[in-house]
C-alpha cells in the first residue's frame, strides 16, 4: 500500500483526457482465471465448447465432424431449419454453463485490470462468460471512477429491457426503471453473420466502440487475435483507427502467447510504425506498472521526454487491500480534476 513516505506520480504535464481502450479476447478470460472459476469450472474455448458444455452425444452422429469448431457448428445448426430445437437447446446450454460461472473472492487479473483504469477509459470484450462483469461489480463502492464495459458479442451476465432500451445486471432479472424482466443479451456467433447493427443493444456497443478507437492515445490487445470469423468486426476497427487524429502519438500493446512473428503479422495493419510493444503477460504491460496513469505515462515519456516514475500493482490478498491502495491515486485525479488541470 502507499504510505506518505511513497511518491506518487504526479500529473506533471496535466491529465490525459483521451482514453485507454482495452480490447478482450478468450485468451484474457484464460489468464486471469487459469485453474477455472471458484467452483473450478473450466472456461471453454471454441475448440472444446461442444465437448465441455456435454453436447456430444447431442450433436452426435449428424455433426460429429464439427465439434471441433463451436461456430461453424452453429452456423450449420442456424441455416438447417429443420434442427431450429436443436439450435435453441445448445443456446440454452451456452448460457446456463456461462452463467453459472463466479469469480473467485480474492482478487484476480480482471480486477487489476478494472482498477488499473479511470471513467474515460473502456474494456470492450469479445467474451461471453460474466467473469469479467462480476469483478467489476465488487468495485461499485468507486461509482463514477471505473471504465466503461462494452461487450461486443452479447454477454450471458447483462440483461436487455425490451421496453426502456437499456441494458443492466441479467443477475437482478429485472429492469430498474420499469420493473419488467430482462431478456438475454444475444451472443452472436453464426459464421459470416455477424450483424453489428441487426440488435439494438449490440449496435449500442459497437457506436461507443467505434468512437473509442477514433479517439484513443493508449489501446491495450489483451488475448484477442481478430479470427477469420470476425473480418467484419477486423475492418471496423481499423477503419475507426484509421481516422484516429492522435494515431502519429498513441501506443499499441498486444498481450498475447504466441510467437511475436505471429502476433505482429496478424496486426501488422494496426501498427503505426514502431509504436507497439508485444508482451506475453499483463504485468509486463504500462497498465501494471503506471496504473490509472498509463496515457499520463505515455506522453510524459514520449511527447516530454520525462519518464514517470514506476508505480507498480503489489500483490493483495484481499478487494479491500486493493481499494486501500487506490484511494490516494483517485484522491490526486479529484484534486486535478477540480482544478481543471487537463490536456487532450
């Protein structure tokens, strides 16, 4: 924890106003929860889904050959009218094994991930397990001083009020203003068809996203490799980025295990010169070492010259450790905030 020995890093050249986009794929749910949730329930992968969600014997013998690629396989099952049963007993199985995932109490990879960031900043996730969500909601005691999450593909653990058009916690089954039920988020996976627009709520998602990117000084790839599946979803973010007036300034960081060849063929598109740093783990990440800070980092060490001072995450047993040691660095972003001390 900081004592008043400690020196935090200061705002020297003022506060960034631009955010920190951070973007999830499965590779993130991976390692932050790799031996599984409390309960050490496994997180799937697309690979294993059908076989870890006890479809086989289902799905066996007619689409035996594709149990090995979950969204192919549901495609197959979405364009074969006559297996519609079919199709709606493995979406009911996909959110019920989903849904029933927890986190564990003590504080996992997503927390620091959630605390490492400010209001201005997002986390849009590409994954449907509530791992992610449920963290974040152990942090609503900082109201107003989280990011924002965005969940492009649907989400098993946010609900939709049809009547109202928002979306809130699934876990509370009813709307907040008008008290009726929820309904599930879509989870989109049929290959090819993966309409951004076609659903209110997920093209609610993909406008702030697209906006996000547009304006991002600081983006973070964490686990996500932008499969052939997802080409629509490829092009709109680089299209957003593409028109990104701070993209000459801003930093990519990929976090991903793979061999860095692969990892900058993959986004070579995405690169801006030699503005990227490839890492195999989230604590070797500015996130981790300059937390709520990472933009300010950034320009202080390029635009300036003058590299911030190192503020690592320790480790915490506990939530409660975690938010002690926060409060003095959102204490220091109110007092810079009430004076108007900004740049973007």
């Amino acid at each position: 924890m900081n004592t008043k020995k400690d020196v935090l890093p200061d705002f020297r050249y003022g506060v960034c106003r631009n955010p920190h986009l951070v973007i999830l794929g499965a590779g993130a749910s991976c390692a932050a929860f790799p031996n599984g949730d409390k309960n050490g329930r496994k997180l799937p992968v697309m690979r294993t889904l059908a076989k870890d969600l006890g479809l086989t014997d289902l799905l066996c013998p007619k689409y035996a050959h594709l149990l090995d690629d979950f969204e192919l396989l549901y495609s197959t099952l979405y364009h074969n009218i006559e297996d519609n049963k079919l199709r709606e007993t493995v979406d009911d199985a996909v959110h019920k094994y989903f849904l029933e995932l927890q986190v564990s109490d003590e504080p996992n990879l997503y927390d620091y991930l959630i605390m490492s960031l400010r209001e201005k900043d997002i986390i849009a996730t590409f994954n449907w397990d509530p791992l992610l969500l449920q963290s974040y909601l152990r942090h609503q005691r900082f109201n107003g001083k989280v990011p924002q999450l965005l969940f492009l593909h649907g989400n098993v653990a946010v609900g939709i009020c049809l009547n109202c058009n928002i979306s809130g916690n699934y876990y509370n089954r009813i709307c907040h203003r008008c008290y009726k039920p929820f309904t599930k988020m879509p989870l989109l996976y049929p290959v090819g068809q993966k309409n951004y627009s076609a659903n209110a709520s997920i093209a609610r998602e993909w406008m702030i996203f697209k906006n996000a990117f547009q304006c991002a000084y600081y983006i973070t790839i964490f686990g996500y490799s932008a499969p052939v599946t997802d080409v629509d979803a490829r092009q709109a973010m680089l299209d957003a980025l593409e028109s990104n007036a701070s993209r000459v300034f801003s930093e990519l960081d990929i976090i991903d295990i793979s061999p860095q060849n692969l990892v900058e063929d993959n986004w070579n598109d995405f690169i801006y010169s030699h503005h990227y740093t490839i890492m195999d783990n989230f604590k070797n990440s500015y996130l981790w070492w300059h937390p709520r800070r990472s933009c300010e980092a950034l320009a202080s060490g390029t635009l300036m010259q003058d590299p911030m001072s190192d503020n690592p995450f320790p480790y915490f047993k506990t939530i409660e450790e975690m938010h002690k040691w926060i409060i003095p660095l959102i204490k220091e972003e109110q007092y810079h905030d009430s004076n108007g001390k900004g740049f973007s």
